[in-house]
C-alpha cells in the first residue's frame, strides 16, 4: 500500500502530480458513476477528475484518484463482482488485449456491460507502449467471448478527428526534421492534392521528397506500416 493506494506491480510506481489532468469520460458514463447504481472498474482510469465511491480506479500509476496499481493482464480481482468495466484509449496499449479482455469477462458479473474505446487510424502516441491499432474486426475479435451490442465510430473518433491528430503529426514531424519553411510549405498542399497522389504517382505534392525521407524516428510515428526482417535465433 502507498497510503491509500493499493499496488500489484514488483517495480517502483510513478506518481503523476496531482495537477495533471485526463480527458473526461463523457456525460454518458459520468452519468453511470454519479447515479451510484453500479459497481465500476475504470481500467487506465488516469486523472479523473471526481472520485466516486462506486468506482474502482485501476492504473499502472498513481494518479490522484487511483485505487489500485497493477497489471490489467492480470487483475488483482474476485471473479464476477463488478457491473460494468470501463477501458478509455487503453487497448492500444496492452501487449496482449485478448488476454486482457478474458480477465474484464472474468471479472464482471453475469450479464455485466464493458465499454472501450480503442485507437484506429491514430499515429504513434505514449511510445514505447503504443502496440496495436485495431480495425472494427480486430475489437471484435479480441472481444469474441462477449455478446457485443454494437461496434461503432463514436463521435469522438469520426473522420475530423482522425484528420486533425493525424495532420497535426505530420506537421509537426516535418517541422521538427526538415524546419519551419519546409513545415509551411507542407501546410500549405490540400487533401487533394494528397488523395491525387495515391492514383496518379505523377501529381506529386510540394514537400513530397521531405515527407518521403523523414528520419526513422519521424516516420515511425505516422507511418501506413512497418517491414520487419527477422531470423530465427
């Protein structure tokens, strides 16, 4: 225990300072919260900003709500007690979602309801513990044991945002390799030109070249995929 704070995991924790701040969860679930009603599991919880007595925060760090540190591979939980499982732009990051969705069914009561939200086309963010973006298909998969009510966009992943985080990303790579002018001039080409390029290799965009040869480092983070090469040991 450090004061109130429960802790699972071997290693020294870190302790974010209490003026950080995390997204809200949306009215929907802070509504599930306030109401009392049910037992929640806040899985990467983060720094909320009001504690709720029928709300477990789970986190690998101590914010200053967090309840109890440990690893959600393996959660430090009774089976069935909770009525509801709460994971906000976690599954990104665990090396092994399947595992982690077995032990959120485990853990929740017989009919118990489990919201995520998950990263699609979202660039690199939190390296070196961003592992997956997962298709529609791949969140189902990993939550196959589960009855799923629906699998959808939610208004805070549409299209604009996806745009907004990723273009942002690519300016600011650009900017930061190749300087200010190189990062206005690449401000400067439009979606067009962009979507012309992936059918005619001929149209090619100002900064095209600058893009093209980004360091590893830059790439890596905005990338459409990786190479790997590899031999057996």
């Amino acid at each position: 225990m450090r004061d109130q704070t429960a802790l699972f995991l071997p290693e020294p924790v870190q302790i974010v300072p209490a003026e950080h701040k995390s997204n809200p969860l949306g009215v929907e679930y802070e509504t599930i919260l306030r109401e009392g009603k049910k037992f929640v599991l806040n899985i990467g919880a983060g720094a909320t900003a009001t504690r709720y007595s029928n709300c477990i925060e789970f986190e690998r760090k101590i914010f200053r709500h967090t309840d109890v540190v440990g690893d959600a591979h393996c959660l430090p939980f009774r089976d069935g007690i909770f009525d509801c499982v709460f994971a906000f732009n976690v599954f990104e990051h665990l090396e092994n979602p399947r595992r982690v969705a077995t032990e959120i069914l485990r853990v929740l009561k017989q009919g118990g309801s489990l919201v995520i939200h998950t990263a699609f086309l979202q660039p690199l963010h939190e390296a070196p513990f961003h592992f997956y973006n997962a298709t529609e298909h791949g969140v189902r998969s990993w939550f196959k044991d589960f009855y799923v009510e629906k699998c959808h966009v939610s208004p805070n992943f549409t299209a604009p945002f996806m745009l907004a985080f990723l273009l942002n990303q690519v300016l600011e790579s650009v900017g930061a390799s190749c300087g200010k002018e190189a990062r206005e001039a690449a401000g400067q080409t439009t979606l067009r030109e962009w979507a012309d390029l992936w059918t005619d290799r001929s149209k090619v965009p100002a900064v095209f070249q600058e893009l093209q040869s980004l360091p590893n480092e830059f790439q890596s983070g905005i990338s459409a995929g990786f190479e790997l090469v590899a031999r057996k040991p």
